[in-house]
C-alpha cells in the first residue's frame, strides 16, 4: 500500500505484527496498536505491505492562533539577526582597515584583523543582545521585577559597547546605555 491518509480507528494487516488500528498519526509516521503484540508499534506511512482492512478518514486538528505565533517567532528569531546585519553598515573610514593589538611585554607578536571581522563580531554581539532582551521580556516563568532586574544588566551592557559606536555610519545603529538620550 502507497502512502495513503488513514484516519485514527483506521484497521490494517501488517505481516509482522498482524491486525491492527491506528491510534496516531503526524506526516511521517503512524502509530499502530496491534492486538497480537500489544503493543504501539510506529511505522513509517509510505510501508508497502500493509494490508487495509477498514479505513477512517483522516480528521485534521484546525490550526490555533497560538500555534501560528509560535510558527511566526520561530520565523521572526531565526531570520531577524541576517536581515539587521545587512541594513548596517561600517563607517567609510574603516573599511579595509585593521585593528592592531600591541601588547606591554615586547617578546610577544602584535595581532592584527580586520576591522571588517571586528565589526562584525560586535553586529552578531549586538544582535544576540536582543534576541536575549526579547527571551527575557517574552519569558513565562519571570515576573515583572525579574525581567526589570534583567533589563537592567543588558542596558548597561549597551553603555559599556558605546565605545564602537566609532564604527557605525548611522547614529541609528549606535549602542545606548542608560545615560544621555540624543
């Protein structure tokens, strides 16, 4: 038998296991309980020796709102981070440049990169700083005052990233701690 709908209470003959009924069913897979073994056995639903003894329609479970929020954040977080990425962009003067670390004791080697990599570090830093901010905010388990108490932490990581502000061609893309408001 070709991969068919069998709805739950849906009676099959497998070779193996004898009869049985369909107790679940998802897009891969059927979960069968057979009398002979008493047990539910899960078989794939493109199985070619089954054997259909009495078919029930399929029943479909209408989609909930909440489970086309969960799709939508599900999309929103996994796509979000790329697209900010490219709108922003690095100030002209820096491009193609490098960053040089220098360190005190002189028999060590300096360490250059490029601000290019640099920059984006602090983007994805940045980035998976808001993704965080909204798992916090979104979070079941957290109170008001913990995600406030949270908050807090992740404001004063954005006042210490001020420093690359330097790199960013907008003053939009800039980070902002608790100070001053431009």
């Amino acid at each position: 038998m070709t991969s068919m709908e069998l709805g739950i209470g849906s009676q099959i003959r497998h070779p193996k296991f004898g009869k049985g009924v369909v107790v679940e069913a998802d897009a891969s897979y059927y979960k069968i309980y057979f009398n002979f073994t008493a047990e539910v056995k899960t078989i794939a639903r493109d199985f070619p020796n089954f054997e259909l003894i009495e078919k029930k329609e399929a029943e479909y479970m209408p989609i909930t709102l909440s489970d086309i929020e969960k799709a939508v954040e599900n999309v929103v977080r996994k796509t979000q981070p790329k697209e900010e990425i490219t709108k922003i962009s690095m100030a002209q003067k820096w491009i193609n440049g490098t960053l040089t670390f220098n360190p005190f004791n002189p028999d060590l080697s300096n360490k250059e990169i490029p601000i290019k990599t640099f920059f984006h570090k602090i983007v994805m830093l940045r980035e998976r700083l808001r993704v965080l901010e909204q798992n916090i905010n979104n979070h079941a388990k957290l109170d008001d005052e913990d995600r406030i108490h949270l908050q807090q932490y992740i404001t004063r990581i954005y006042g210490s990233l001020t420093t690359f502000n330097v790199l960013f061609v907008d003053k939009a893309d800039h980070f902002k701690g608790a100070g001053k408001e431009d």
